[in-house]
C-alpha cells in the first residue's frame, strides 16, 4: 500500500491541491458577503452553500469526491450537525476580487492537470455552490415578504465567477 496522498495520485502538488479545496468555501463566503443581510440571511446562505459542498462528497467525478471530502473534513460536516464558522470578510468587495483571482488560477490549473470531465465537474460544482448562497435569503422586503431573492451585487459576482471560469 502506497502512503502518496491521494491529492498527488490525481496529479496535484500540495500548494495546487490547497488551492482546490479552499476555493468552493471562499466561493461560498464571497457570495453570501456580495449584499450584507442579517445574520439569520448570512446563516441560510452559508447553510444552502456547505449543503452543495456536502453532497458532493458523492459525485462521480473522482476530483470534486476527493476535494468535497477534504473540505467537510476541515470545515465540519453538516450531516453530523457541525457548524462551520460564518465568515463575514471586513472588506467584501476586495474579499471577492481575490476569490476571483484564486478562480482564475484554479481555472488554469484544471485545464493543465484535470481530467476534462472533472475539471468541467468541478467548475460547475463551484458555480452551484454560489448559487445555491445567494438564491438562500431574499434580500429587503418586509418580514420576510417582497425582496429581491438575487440581488445585482449576488448576480454580479456569480456572472464574474462564471466568466473566470470559462476563459
């Protein structure tokens, strides 16, 4: 039995695999952070988001199985109850610009190492986290009634996200 981490198997290093693994979770925080909401909001889109990483734990694709269990192993398992701490950036739009640009450098890294198809799988794993945050909490509105269930800060991101994932 081999003792090479299963990262290097897939053909990672350890900074690129640091790399793949923290991205969805700093998707996830730039989302929800893209339009400031009260701290019952933040949770639900938090919530909605470590539930699409979560699942993923059983994707076919053998590279978003692998960095969804790494993930959850760090973060908290939400089937098991544990709650990962909110992390609300001091400066939201640098916060977002940052994640961005660790996109484009995952991006570039799965067209060079991945597979195809687990590259194209984890893209979209990565675009779904974001959605599912920022479509979690309707933003204004009035006891829960009326809002903006995407705002255009939320939309934005998610297009720029898109976008640094297809170049």
């Amino acid at each position: 039995m081999s003792d090479e981490p299963l990262y290097s198997k897939l053909g990672f290093t350890d900074a690129e695999w640091g790399l793949l693994v923290g991205l969805p979770q700093s998707v996830l925080t730039a989302a929800s952070a893209a339009t400031p909401d009260s701290a019952r909001k933040t949770r639900a889109e938090n919530e909605a988001g470590r539930d699409v990483i979560s699942d993923a734990r059983t994707s076919a694709s053998p590279l978003v199985a692998a960095v969804a269990a790494a993930l959850v192993s760090e973060v908290g398992d939400p089937e098991l109850g544990e709650e990962a701490a909110v992390i609300e950036p001091g400066d939201p739009i640098a916060y977002a610009e940052d994640v961005l640009e660790r996109v484009a450098e995952a991006n570039a890294l799965l067209t060079a190492k991945a597979d195809q198809a687990d590259a194209e799988t984890y893209k979209h794993w990565v675009i779904e986290i974001a959605e599912s945050a920022v479509g979690a909490a309707s933003t204004g509105g009035v006891l829960g009634i009326g809002g903006e269930q995407v705002t255009d800060s939320e939309r934005a991101f998610r297009d720029e996200l898109a976008k640094a994932l297809a170049d």
